[in-house]
C-alpha cells in the first residue's frame, strides 16, 4: 500500500457528534467538514470580503453543510440554506457553536478573514 493509500485509510470518515437542541426538543447530528468542503465554504466567505454578505446566512451556510443523520450524510441540501435561516436562532446558535468546535473554526478564523479583507484586490 502507497502512502497515499495510507493516509486515506488511516483518516477514516468526518467525526459525527450528536446535538441536543433542547429548544426543538430533539437531538441532531453535525458532522467535520471534508478538506475540499471546508475550502469551498472559505472561498465563498472571501470572496464577500469587504461586504455586508461577509455575514449574510453564515450560519445556516455553514449547517447546511454539517447537519447530518448518525451516519454522516448531509440532511440539508445547498438550496436550503433559506429553510435553515428561517428557523428560530436558538436551536440554530446551538448546532452552529458545536459544528465550529468540531470543525475547529473559532472568533479567530472570521478576524482573519477581516484582517484580510483590506489586503484583497477589487476586482474593479
């Protein structure tokens, strides 16, 4: 076995985490991002640097990717990002907060992107 083989063997599937959302009185399962979905999700974020939609839906973009079943498999689509900004901002606080922690993406992350922001070419 190369050793790209191995390294596909040995990370395994995206850890899946278990959500109580008392407020739906539900559990809910979020899932790790993949490299290239996480890359996706950053680019889109740059590419609103300096902007009001720097912000707009982040969160329910961002659970549209993470929500999941036990398994690991996506429970909304990329077209719903609206039916996850609909929903009352407690249970969404909830899921988002735990679905950064198991991505590893904190208060830092969004200052670089702001940081950052002053340092991009327009694209005039």
């Amino acid at each position: 076995m190369g050793l790209a083989e191995q390294i596909v063997a040995a990370a395994g599937k995206p850890r899946v985490e278990k959500v109580h959302v008392p407020e739906w009185n539900m559990d809910i399962h979020v899932r790790e991002l993949l490299a290239g979905e996480r890359d996706k999700f950053e680019g889109q974020q740059a590419l609103n640097r300096g902007s009001a939609k720097l912000y707009q839906n982040f969160r329910a973009r961002f659970l549209v990717l993470t929500v999941c079943d036990e398994s690991g498999v996506r429970a909304f689509q990329d077209n719903q990002i609206d039916t996850i900004a609909s929903l009352p901002v407690a249970g969404v606080d909830r899921l988002f907060d735990a679905a950064c922690k198991l991505n590893r993406i904190g208060p830092s992350d969004v200052e670089d992107l702001e940081k950052n922001s002053d340092k991009t070419p327009s694209a005039e």
